[in-house]
C-alpha cells in the first residue's frame, strides 16, 4: 500500500534519517562573517539596481536568525525580495553559555547592530535602512536607534516587541520576591552561571506552547503518511531546537533594567554608561501585537504606543503565536502585508 510505504519512509526520516524536508535558504550571500554579527543579504539583483530602501531584519537574544527564512512558504526575506526589497539579517550565531558571558545589551544596540546598519548602507548605496525586528529585536532596534541618533534609520518595525515587562505572567511576582535583595539576589546568581544555557531556553520556549508539545506523539503517529503536515511539525522542531542561550551578562541586565525596574515601560534607561530616552524617538513605528501571544502578551507589547510618544507609531493586531506573529499562516495572511502597506507609505 502507498501509504505504508509513505508511513514507513516518514517514521525511518523522523527518527534515523535527516528528517522529511532539508532546510531550504533563500538565496543569499555572506557578506561579513564575524563572530555574532555575521551579515547576509538575500536575493540576486544588485541592491544599488532598486530603487527601494533596504531592510535589515534584526533577530532577538536566544533566538535562531532562521525566523525570517523558516521554509519557501514562511520566509519574510523572501517576500520582501518579492516585493522589491533588499533584506539583509544580521546573525548573532551560537552564544557560548560560559564564552560569551561578557556579552552586554550595549554590545549590540551600541555595537553589532549599528555596524551592521553602517555596511548594509555601504552595500546597497542607500541614504536610509528600514529596520524590522521580531521580539526581543524590537527592544534591541528601538535601543539602537536612542543610543545612535545620528544612524541613518528610516523605520522601526517591532513584531511582538515586549515594552512593559509587568504585563508579562510571572515577573510581577519574580520582582516582588526579589524586593528585600533590590533585585541583587536574581543578577547575582544570573551572572554566576554565565547566563541561561541553550537548553533551557529551547524548554521553556516549548513550555508556553504545552498543549502543542503534549499533543505532537499523537500528532506525528497520526500523520506519518501525510509529509507535507509533517515537514510542517518538523520545521517549528527545527527552528525551536537551534535557540542558543542568553549570554550572562546580557540577561543580568535584562533582569534588572526591563523586569526589576520596568525601565522600558517608563521609556528612559541608563545601561552600561548609554541613557536611552525611547520617549524622544520621532521617528515611525510600527507594533504588532496579539492577545494569543504567550510570550509577549498584547498589553506589554501595547504599551509601546504609550511609551514611543514621540514617535509616529502604528499598531496593529494579528492573533495568532508569538512565532505565528513573523513567520507561520497569520504573519504570511496578515503581518506582511501591514509591513509592505507601511513601508510603502514612507516610500510616498
């Protein structure tokens, strides 16, 4: 029977073999390889050849790059090279637990991210580079763009940005507990292990989709002879197992500036010598939020429009994963298209 067969080649894939689809990159090329800020620009035309400014997509901490390119169907540089754009991603890499301990928020909204804005303005011969961030990239893009006035940054697009972490389950309590050590007890020990290794933030980025996790045995015995639902599965699988972990110093930081004393929400941050006053930021934004998000609830995402009171900021509701909100069904049907009407509007 065909579908024995089919069944049998799928299990063989998912546990001996190389699994059911290879990952399939966009095509693109390596600019710059460095440690945490390799920079790769996608598609084939010349960048100077458009007339369109290009985009740098600038992941989260603790996240793989792939967000913006998990497969043909939910590749966000792939659309953008559709509809005329230039994207480029800079990649932070593998984040040794213990190596990278030094690593700071400042290393990257004062360091990697401006630089890899200098080269993509190199590269593309462009005056302007529209930034686009999901998650904790928002918060970097955001903080890169206070701490560097004078970077030529057109746009600012936050996809499931957090910027009120008193909105966000659990910290609220985490912040109390923590009251009588001013919040010392929590960096200490943070910075003592050398941050969060790899696989705890892969577990527990699975835990806050547990129904999903309990279900996938039954979901991939069900389905071993449908290869295109499970090439689906094992495209999240994949993209979940390559989180690299939080960098010690880095987390300590995040603990103490956006938990501990709620920092963003307030707008104005001290980190590491930088006062970053988001509430001066004038350029536009844009927010996309969801009340299904478990990781960056709606109203810690929403509170940006309230903080970004300067800036001219757009928000915009798609209800669906915190990983749906970039790159599954609902980014492709809806955030996509709000990003291209933005974009093109600044194009005008």
């Amino acid at each position: 029977m065909p579908s024995l067969k089919t069944s049998t080649q799928n299990l063989y894939a998912l546990t001996l073999g190389a699994g059911i689809w290879p990952p399939q990159p966009t095509e693109h090329v390596v600019l710059f390889d460095e440690p945490h800020r390799q920079l790769r620009r996608y598609g084939s035309t010349d960048p100077r050849d458009r007339d369109l400014p290009p985009v740098l997509l600038v992941p989260p901490l603790a996240a793989s790059a792939t967000c913006y390119d998990l497969d043909p169907d939910h590749s966000l540089v792939a659309h953008l090279v559709d509809q005329g754009r230039t994207p480029y991603v800079v990649d932070y890499g593998e984040i040794g637990w213990r190596t990278d301990r030094h690593l700071g928020l400042e290393d990257f909204f004062a360091d990697i991210i401006p630089q890899a804005i200098e080269r993509v303005l190199v590269d593309s011969g462009a005056d302007q580079v529209d930034l686009v961030a999901w998650s904790l990239g928002g918060t970097l893009s955001l903080l890169t763009a206070a701490a560097n006035p004078a970077l030529s940054i057109r746009s600012i697009t936050g996809i499931g940005t957090p910027l009120d972490y008193q909105q966000i389950p659990g910290y609220p309590q985490a912040r109390q507990l923590s009251k009588p050590t001013d919040g010392y007890a929590v960096t200490g020990l943070l910075r003592a292990l050398g941050g969060i290794p790899a696989p705890v933030v892969q577990t527990v980025y699975r835990a806050t989709s547990w129904d999903r996790e309990v279900k996938r045995p039954w979901f991939l015995l069900s389905n071993l002879n449908n290869s295109e639902a499970l090439a689906k599965a094992e495209i999240i699988d994949r993209f979940q197992d390559s989180f690299p972990g939080y960098p010690g110093r880095a987390v300590s930081q995040m603990w103490g500036h956006f938990i501990f004393r709620n920092e963003l929400a307030q707008g104005v941050l001290q980190i590491a010598g930088h006062t970053l006053d988001l509430t001066a930021l004038t350029l536009p934004v844009q927010l996309f939020g969801s009340h299904r998000d478990a990781i960056a609830p709606f109203r810690s995402v929403h509170n940006g429009v309230a903080t970004l009171k300067s800036a001219d900021v757009r928000f915009a509701t798609v209800e669906t994963s915190h990983l749906g909100l970039v790159a599954l069904s609902a980014a492709v049907e809806q955030t996509w298209p709000a990003i291209d009407a933005f974009l093109a509007e600044l194009d005008a």
